[in-house]
C-alpha cells in the first residue's frame, strides 16, 4: 500500500503544479551585508494556521552576527486587507554584536476576519519588512452580499440546455503516448451551444474487462493544457478534461490569454464560464457512460480556475463523491476589488473601456459565479486549501465560501506562510483520504 500511495502523491503533485495559475512564495528580502555579518529575523506566530479567538500574538526573533551592537526599532503595522491602517505600534531595541533577542507582540482585539500585519525592523545596519496575514474567528465570517433568488433555477435551465445536447462521444486510443503501464485514450464530445470540448482518460493496463475503475478527474487552471495523468497506480482511472477555449478546445472560442476571464461577461447567459462548467458536468456524463469506469467513486479535483470549477461542478451534480479545491478563486466577488490582482482588474478594464457595460450590471452577472453561491448546495465531502497570503483568491473570500459550504461536508487547510499554493501535506491528505473512501488499500 505504501508503495501505491507514494505512486498517487506522485500523481496529484504533477497535476497540481500544472493546474494553478501561478505559485508564489512568501519570503523576507535580505538587504545585502557584509560577508561574515548579517541580521536575520524570524516572525512566529502564536498560532499554527494564523488563526486566532481573540488577540492575535507573535514573536519576532532577532540574531545579530554583527560585531557591533544594533539599535533601533521594530514596529508593526496592521491594515485591512485593502491596505487601511488600522493598528500600529513600536518598540525600541539593542541587540548586542554577536547575540540573540526576542520580542513579543500582541495585537489589541479584534472584530472577526482578516487583516495584513507588517513587521518592521530598523536597526544600525540592517531595514526589513516582513508581511504576514492573520484571522481573527474565520468561521464567523459571512458575505453581506445575497445570493440571486433565481439562482438556482438559472442553473437548472444550463442543465437542461445541455441534456438537450447528443453528446457523440467519440474514444480514441493513442498508443503512442502509453507510458508507466497505462493505455491512453482522447476522448472528445459535444457539450453546451454544441461545442466539442475534448479530454484524457488513462486506465492501467492489463485489467481484467469487467473490472470498474474508480476515476480522479483533474480539472485544468486558467488556459492550462491538460496532458494525460500517468503514473503507475494499478486501481484508479485518471482523467482530465480541457474545457472549451482552453488546451485542445479551442476549435470554436479561442481567445487571447488575459481575454478569456472575461469572454462574453456582459451577458451572464453566454458567458465563457457557464459553458466551462457544462463541459465539466458533461465529463461526469462521459464517465456514467462507460461500463469500466465507476460513477459512484469520482473524485474532482483542481486548483484556481480549476479549484472554482470543482466548487461549481459540486455544487450542480450529486454524482460527485469527493472533492478538492485548492485556492478557488471567484469567491464574494463583489468584495474582491482592492484586495485581489486578477482577475477583478482585468474585469474592470473591460467594462471601463464599454460604456454600454456597467460595472453594476457586470457584478449583477458575476453573481451567478461566485462560488459562495454554488456552495450551499455542495453535497459531497470537499477539501479545501487556502493560503493566507493568497493575492489572487484572499483568506477572506475563501472563508465566505467555505463557511457557506454544510458543515458536515467539509473540510479545509490553512497555510499561513503560502500564497497561491497548497504543500505536498494537502495532496498527502488528499490521496489518503481518497483511497480511504473508495477503498483502495
């Protein structure tokens, strides 16, 4: 068994690494310094996941190899995730040559969510900033933004557009591409508007003809490619599915990279997005479809755009049984301005540079894509990963979303030191708790 799990981490790492958007590290810069001198600092948090009930604290260590004493300040500065300041304080400090000093701080009450804190050091020879977000009763946090009435029913009309759609399924097995003991197949079908979106099934050789696999479905980031998934797992069927516009799906939309977010938002029944998370229900399809795969054991799973298309497919198709999203973005739309970089930025030029656009109207749209609103019909066990220095989806719109999610479903992580990222440990987590579930042992 160990042997098999170490083959599926394998598996999941190469999918996620493809999957999300960007990756990015929270890290401090060091000032340059002399050879044999430096000042290092080191910020602890009184918490392991930057969460806190009441009073958030931290230790701020300093170690001076200099040969000389080091005076000065270290301060801190808090601020709303929009960049407000809200809190600061400082104290002064004296770090003798050659030695070590601590200093701890706490941060005065406050109201539930999430906040950035700045700490600053400025001493006789060295300047530095280390940025860390941290939360205050996360799961307290709600959206002041309702979800549409009519929400549910727009979907149910999408669905039913799409069931009026043959879906010509058409399997094509590429030997050439078989590697790690598994056939590989293109499968392409008919999907929403009559669009032919196409994906990958892999399968391990050698399996007996009434044998059902139970399947992992990889759902892609924004304009990534999906590959086939290989690896040498002998129980489970892989697949990825490139949804229209994206890898190769592209025959009939076709954009531009930076174009794509916001193809067709003026109008929330055309919108490139309603038809992505069609493809992705019609993937579900494909696999009911097929006598050797297993629809009652499907896992989804992805990370950014790929993270917000698990979160939708969840929450329209209760044939899903496990879910992971790591760092779905689109989360309380409405309050992402000024505290995301993309995709709102890339929102708002577009509607500035159409005046017949509102941004009003825009945000009226993108309600229907916010996967707050998809998540309180989420009946299956989901996983989420959050990073709290994410830029792209922000600790505060994920927790909206997760705590709008029934409770008994779900599950998430928190990595206060990661952005737009999740560790080896989630997918760890991820693959256990899959094999565990389908039982795969």
């Amino acid at each position: 068994m160990v042997k098999t799990l170490n083959k599926l981490k394998y598996i999941f790492s190469l999918f996620i690494s493809s999957c999300m958007l960007c990756i990015g590290f929270a890290g401090n810069a060091k000032p340059a310094s002399k050879a044999d001198e430096e000042v290092v600092t080191k910020l602890v948090a009184h918490s392991d996941d930057g969460i806190f009930n009441s009073n958030a604290s931290y230790t701020f260590e300093v170690k001076n190899t200099y040969h000389t004493d080091q005076t000065g300040r270290v301060a801190y500065v808090v601020t709303t995730p929009a960049g407000k300041p809200l809190l600061r304080d400082s104290i002064s400090v004296k770090i003798s040559k050659n030695s070590s000093n601590s200093y701890n701080f706490t941060i005065p009450a406050m109201k539930p969510g999430f906040y950035k804190i700045n700490f600053i050091i400025n001493v006789s020879d060295y300047d530095d900033t280390t940025k860390r977000v941290f939360g205050i009763r996360a799961k307290e946090i709600r959206s002041s933004h309702p979800r549409p009435a009519d929400f549910d029913s727009f979907w149910q009309t999408a669905k039913s557009q799409l069931a009026a759609v043959k879906p010509n399924y058409k399997v094509t097995e590429k030997p050439e591409l078989e590697k790690d003991n598994r056939r590989v197949f293109l499968f392409e079908m008919k999907s929403l508007d009559d669009i032919t979106v196409r994906g990958w099934l892999t399968i391990p050789k050698g399996s007996s003809k009434n044998r059902r696999f139970p399947v992992f479905v990889g759902l892609p980031g924004y304009q990534v490619d999906l590959k086939p998934m290989l690896g040498e797992d002998e129980d489970l069927a892989i697949i990825t599915i490139n949804v229209r516009g994206q890898g190769n799906s592209r025959d009939v939309i076709h954009p531009k990279r930076p174009d794509y977010i916001t193809l067709n938002i003026e109008d929330r029944n055309k919108y490139v997005l309603r038809g992505a998370i069609m493809d992705c229900i019609r993937t579900i399809d494909f696999i009911c479809s097929r006598p050797d795969l297993d629809s009652t054991r499907i896992e989804i799973s992805g990370g950014s755009m790929g993270g917000f298309l698990a979160v939708a497919l969840a929450g329209l198709d209760n044939r899903i049984k496990l879910v992971s999203a790591q760092n779905p973005i689109l989360g309380d739309i409405r309050d992402l301005a000024g505290v995301a970089e993309w995709p709102i930025n890339d929102i708002k030029e577009y509607v500035a540079n159409r005046p017949a656009l509102s941004y009003n109207k825009m945000m009226d749209n993108l309600d229907y894509y916010d996967i707050k609103n998809f998540a309180p019909n989420i009946k299956s066990s989901i996983l989420v990963g959050v990073g709290l220095l994410d830029h792209l989806a922000p600790p505060t719109n994920s927790f909206i979303f997760y705590n709008s999610i029934p409770s008994k479903y779900a599950t998430i992580r928190i990595y206060k030191d990661l952005g737009h990222e999740v560790p080896k440990s989630f997918l760890d987590e991820d693959g256990h708790k899959m094999r565990d579930v389908f039982g795969l042992f």
